[in-house]
C-alpha cells in the first residue's frame, strides 16, 4: 500500500495518476474528497483530514510501505520552518511508529548553501526531520517550478507581461513538475532502494528571465516582455495576502538566496528531466494562456 499526502495539488495529483495508471495499490490523504478526479477516488483508499494531524496520519499509515510527502504552502503560518516542521514532526513520529520503509518527499534544490535560505532552509528542516526516522528517504530537490508561471496567465495573456524578483541577465535553474512526478512515482512503485539521498532535479536549460520571455513569446506568437518586481514589491503582495513578518522575511531571503546562486553546487551533479522550458510552453503554458 502506498500513502499520498497531497493528492490534489500540482505534483500529488500527477504522482497519485501514474500510481494509478500502474495498478499500485493506494491510500491518499485529502481535506476535500470532492476534488478527486472521480475515476480515480473509485479506485483508491481515502482518509479525510489534514497530513498534519497525528490521528490521521495513524488512521491513513497503517499497512503502509510507501510514503509520498509533501508540505503545502503556508502564507499565514509563524514562521516558513514552523510550518514545514509543524507537518513532518507529527509525520516522523508516525512513519517510527509504524515503520513506514520508504518515503519520498519533495524539497528543495540548494542544500549545501552554507547561510539561510528563507523558506528552501525550512525544507531543509523537514530533510533533517524526516530522515532520522529509520525509512529508506528520498528528499527529491527542484529549483524554480516552471508552474510557478501559471499564476501569470492574465498578465501574460492581458499584458504581455510576466515579473519576478529576478535578475533579468542571470540564469534560472527550472524545472516541470510532471518530472518531479516520474522520478516520485517510479522509486514508490520500486521501492528496492534503501539509505538516505538527496536527488536534485532540474530541467535541462537554464535560461534568463529575458530568454525566457522569448521562448514565451515564440510558443504564444506574440510579445512577452519580462518585468523584474523589486523585494519590496514582493513583501507588499505577501503582505496583502497575510502572510505573517517573519513569512515575508523569509521569502525575501528566498529569493535574495536564489540569485546569490543558491542552485549553483547542485547545477553539474543534478538529474536532468527531459522537460526543457521551450517544451513547457508549448504543452502546458500555451493551452492556459489561450483557454
């Protein structure tokens, strides 16, 4: 039996489907049943409830061999590390006490960046938490989620524009989704591997954002301009949304981290996903943007 936490979410939806589609047996742990897809709640076990939940987490692990973690994001938590800790502490206790073998999870690409990383330190954390709990632990490690790019669809389809709070001449390290979901699904539905790793996953180019609004524009037939958004204009929108202080702070190093080059030791000895950034676009940007 294999245990999903976060099954309706960008990278659990897609590891829950290929799971599915290869006759695994399933458990999944989700707030709202309703937003499974139907077929696919027909054909797995489900616990209602949060994966912060001790009770919950006993009820959903039992019988388990194979755990795929998730934190989801926390604006309006204390703090980014309280809230990745406030998940996988219950979770350590949980897969100890019922010797869960084998667990992957998703974190953070950057972990040998010697100072703090705002809310990648906090994943960290979770690393340090979950992989003293005796299971086998795969902490796969992204840099930016090309996804991310989806919160811009009405910039980019109204404006022609997308921001970030990134240099405009410095090369993001990207990655999609869906290769995050692979490499998941395949070590849970494996599960002859042992030991502790951290496996970073990037795509395979590393574009600025300048280049990248060319490949944007290329695959939408149109001009896409890049907009670099100061630090202060992210705080302002964290803020706006509720984010707590110490959450502010904490992205803001985020990001004061990533153009420092926090991905830059991970860069030569990461996992290449096959989806390269043009590739994206065409496939999954283009259709958002043109719905």
């Amino acid at each position: 039996m294999l245990l999903i936490t976060t099954p309706t979410g960008r990278i659990g939806r897609q590891v829950l489907v290929r799971l599915v589609a290869r006759e695994e047996a399933v458990r999944v742990i989700v707030r709202d049943p309703s937003r499974l897809d139907a077929g696919i709640r027909r054909q797995v076990q489900v616990v209602v409830g949060s994966h912060d939940d001790p009770a919950v987490l006993d009820e959903s692990m039992r019988g388990v061999d194979g755990l795929f973690w998730l934190v989801p994001p926390g604006v309006v938590a204390t703090s980014s590390e309280e809230h990745y800790l406030k998940f996988a502490r219950p979770a350590a206790k949980a897969i100890r006490r019922h010797r869960i073998p084998h667990v992957v999870a998703v974190s953070s690409a950057g972990h040998a960046w010697p100072a703090r990383a705002g809310v990648l330190s906090a994943a960290f954390a979770m690393d340090a938490e979950l992989s003293q709990t005796g299971a086998a632990y795969l902490a796969l490690s992204p840099p930016f989620f090309m996804e991310n790019l989806l919160q811009q669809v009405t910039a980019i389809r109204e404006h022609g524009t997308f921001s970030l709070a990134n240099a405009p001449d410095r090369p993001l390290a990207t990655v999609a989704s869906r290769d995050i979901a692979d490499i998941a699904a395949e070590r849970l539905a494996d599960r002859s591997w042992s030991g502790q790793q951290n496996l970073p996953v990037f795509g395979p180019d590393r574009l600025t954002p300048k280049e990248m609004a060319d490949v944007i524009s290329g695959a939408l037939g149109r001009t896409v301009s890049f907009r670099q958004l100061t630090l202060a204009d992210v705080a302002a929108a964290l803020a706006s949304r509720g984010a707590s202080t110490a959450v502010v702070r904490d992205f803001i190093e985020t990001l004061a981290a990533v153009d420092a080059g926090v991905y830059d030791a991970d860069q030569t000895t990461a996992h290449s996903g096959p989806t390269d950034f043009r590739t994206w676009c065409r496939d999954v940007l283009r259709p958002a943007v043109l719905a």
